[in-house]
C-alpha cells in the first residue's frame, strides 16, 4: 500500500519531470513524439542526475507552480 506522503513525492516528482521534459524539447512536435519519449526521457534523467548526485530525488527543474507551465514549448 501506498502511503499518502509517498503519493504526494510521487504527484510532485511527475510534475518536475514533465515541466522539464517540456522545456527540454526543442518544438511540439518533439514533445509529443512517443516514438522517442523513452530515449528523451533517459537522457533528460541522466543529464538531471549528474548534476545533484549527492540528492536522493534530484530536483528535475526549478519549482514553480503547475499553473504556470506552458502547454507547447516557446523555442
């Protein structure tokens, strides 16, 4: 079973990691393209990785409220 503060980890992780797959794509297209969500997503967690290996959940991006977040990339 599934604790409530694991849920909340787990909703609040989801969110960073499609923010930052969001604003990792280059245009909508490559966004929405399922064909290469899984190498995209692999890349985007290795190169997040790096970056905080001293973290147990890195922080994938900044904080910022799910409202804010643009539906299709502004590149």
């Amino acid at each position: 079973p599934t604790t409530e503060m694991q849920k909340m980890k787990i909703k609040d992780l989801s969110k960073r990691l499609e923010e930052g797959m969001l604003k990792a794509a280059i245009t909508k297209e490559d966004y929405m393209n399922l064909n290469t969500l899984e190498s995209r997503l692999s890349n985007f967690l290795r190169r997040a990785s790096m970056g905080n290996h001293n973290q147990p959940y890195p922080q994938l991006v900044s904080s910022s409220p799910i409202g804010t977040m643009i539906p299709t990339p502004v590149r």
